[in-house]
C-alpha cells in the first residue's frame, strides 16, 4: 500500500471514494427515467432442464427458496449447478426491511416438518455443501431456531458428508435460540449485518447494528465455550453487506473493522440492486474496480475469505467459500 497526497493507494493508484449526502435514504415515488444496468451486472436468464427440474422438486415438496423469494440474479446460474439456498419457516417475513423482496405479512404456525423435506431435497440433489436461510421469525424466535437445529440434524441423517450453512435471523438478541443453533454445529453459520449503522433505520427494520454484532461474536464465545476444551473445534462464521443504499466508503470500511474485531471468518459484498419501486431507492452502482479495491482492503483486515463483486449474494459459491477458508 503507497500513500499519495495523505490518501492510501494500490498499485499506486487512488482508491475509490464515493460520495454521497449523509442524509438518510428517503423512499422517492417521483417517476424516474429506468437507469440501464452496466454490462457487469448483466446475469444469464433461468433457463435449462436442471432449473426446470429443480424448481419442480420444490413445488411438489412444497418449499421455498430464496433465490425466487429474494429474486436473486444469480438463480439461472445457481440452479443450473444444482446449487439452491432453501428457505424454511414460510415465505412470509416479520420485518419490512427496506431492501429485501421476500414477502412481509403475519406467517403461518411453523411446519416443523419442513426440515425433513429440506434434507430429502438436498440428498437428491447430491450436494456437498447445503445452505439454509429462513425469514424472521419475530413471533418465535426459539422455535425458528429448534427449525434450524431440526434441518442441521436432518440433512446429516438424509446426506452423510454434506456440510451444512445456516444463515439466521439475530433471533432478536434471545441467547437461548442463538445456544441452540451453535449446538447443532453447522459448519458454517452466517447472519447478515447488510449495511452500515447509519442507514439500519431506514433499511433494516427490526434489525440492531451492535445485535448484529454481537451475534457473531457471541457465536464464537459460545462454540469455544461447547466444543474447544473438547477437540479444539470452533464455529466458522459469515456474514454479508450490500452497496449501494447511499452509504460512503469510509462507513463500508469501518463496518469491516467492526467485523473482523469479531473475528468473522467470511465476508461477502454485493451490489444492491432495488426489487421495486416499493423498495429503497439504489444510490449508484459500485464499479468492479471499487468492488476489488473493498476486497483488498477487507483481506488486510484478516478475514479468511472475502467474496467482492456485482452479483455476489450471501450464498453465491457458497461452497467455494467455505473450502477456500480451509475451516469447513
């Protein structure tokens, strides 16, 4: 790293700095020109017998997946690879965070039965590395979490040898459903911290920046606490944040150092891109280049890995991820 001027460099060069108004994000309903996407965030449409395939398995075992719910960019490309992030507890959210397309509404009483039906997906599709997500659970946060320790327990009875990815809600800070799931010993668990404090008023509802926090610190206080005297065995967590809800770089790069302070293994950086005209407003698209200058400076922090690009989501090359770690 050069310094020019009193401003870190690579290679020389000034690193990207976005400028932006420090006011808080405002939802805009005012008629606005499409603005065309650039080139890089161009994604292959869902297409092939595979996704058709695999998009008919979940309709006759009546489950979702995030990767429709969340209208994930990625999902022709994922599917295609036999590669699909399930999504228990309904499809109904308690939280109306400002930039997630998954539909919000009272849920349904929990199917805890929905966790078998997981694991018998992921057996048939032969995967060697299954991720799990679920919408909040607000009304039950204890028992999201025993639908989570239910999926682990399953897959591992349905398909020995596959790792297992859980990525949770904060449970809203209750420890007991945070204990449960560190329990169950997922090899990785992942919780989204999505965005920089500034903006969590307006884009994460429901959701605390320092509980975010403090869930994945705490994650590793209790594995150390369960299995380190034991076999020396500590949990690999993740976590993932979104550009482009009108946050500066100086903020991005204070987030990661809350993060890594944490000890978090896995970092993931996508651009943010608005589901609807109902959503958060997009400020701008990050280039590649700032997405590869945020990379840099993440893996200098000391995160095991760090995935920085346009499209990348929270499970994009999620098993790449974790063998790229060496932890899982």
């Amino acid at each position: 790293m050069l310094r020019e001027n009193g401003r870190n460099t690579i290679g020389g060069m000034t690193p990207p700095v976005a400028q932006f108004n420090a006011d808080l994000v405002q939802i805009d309903l005012t008629p606005k020109q499409p603005v065309k996407k650039p080139d890089w965030l161009k994604a292959k449409a869902p297409m092939g017998d595979t996704f058709h395939a695999l998009k008919k398995m979940a309709r006759e075992l009546n489950l979702h997946t995030v990767c429709e719910s969340a209208h994930c960019p990625n999902i022709g490309e994922c599917w295609n690879q036999k590669s699909a992030t399930f999504m228990m507890l309904g499809n109904l959210c308690t939280r109306r965070c400002g930039f997630c397309a998954v539909p919000k509404g009272k849920p349904e009483p929990i199917d805890f039965d929905e966790p078998r039906r997981v694991a018998y997906a992921v057996a048939q599709l032969g995967l060697a590395h299954a991720v799990v997500t679920s919408v909040n659970r607000d009304d039950d946060n204890v028992g999201a979490a025993r639908a989570f320790v239910s999926v682990i327990e399953e897959i591992r009875l349905q398909a020995p040898g596959c790792r297992v990815e859980v990525l949770t809600p904060d449970f809203q800070g209750v420890e007991e459903a945070l204990r449960l799931v560190v329990a169950a010993r997922p090899e990785i668990l992942n919780h989204n911290i999505e965005t920089v404090p500034r903006l969590y008023r307006v884009a994460k509802s429901g959701g605390r920046y320092e509980r975010s926090l403090g869930f994945l610190a705490k994650a590793k206080t209790i594995a150390a606490e369960m299995f380190f005297d034991r076999d020396g065995d500590q949990i690999v967590t993740k976590t993932g944040i979104i550009v482009g809800l009108g946050e500066e770089m100086h903020e991005l790069l204070a987030v990661f150092r809350d993060l890594a302070d944490r000890k978090v293994d896995i970092l993931t950086i996508g651009q943010y891109l608005r589901p609807s005209r109902d959503h958060l407003p997009m400020a701008r698209f990050y280039t590649p280049e700032e997405f590869a200058f945020l990379k840099h400076e993440a893996q200098g922090m000391g995160f095991r890995h760090v995935e920085s690009g346009p499209l990348v989501r929270s499970s994009y090359h999620a098993q790449e991820q974790a063998e790229s770690t060496g932890l899982a």
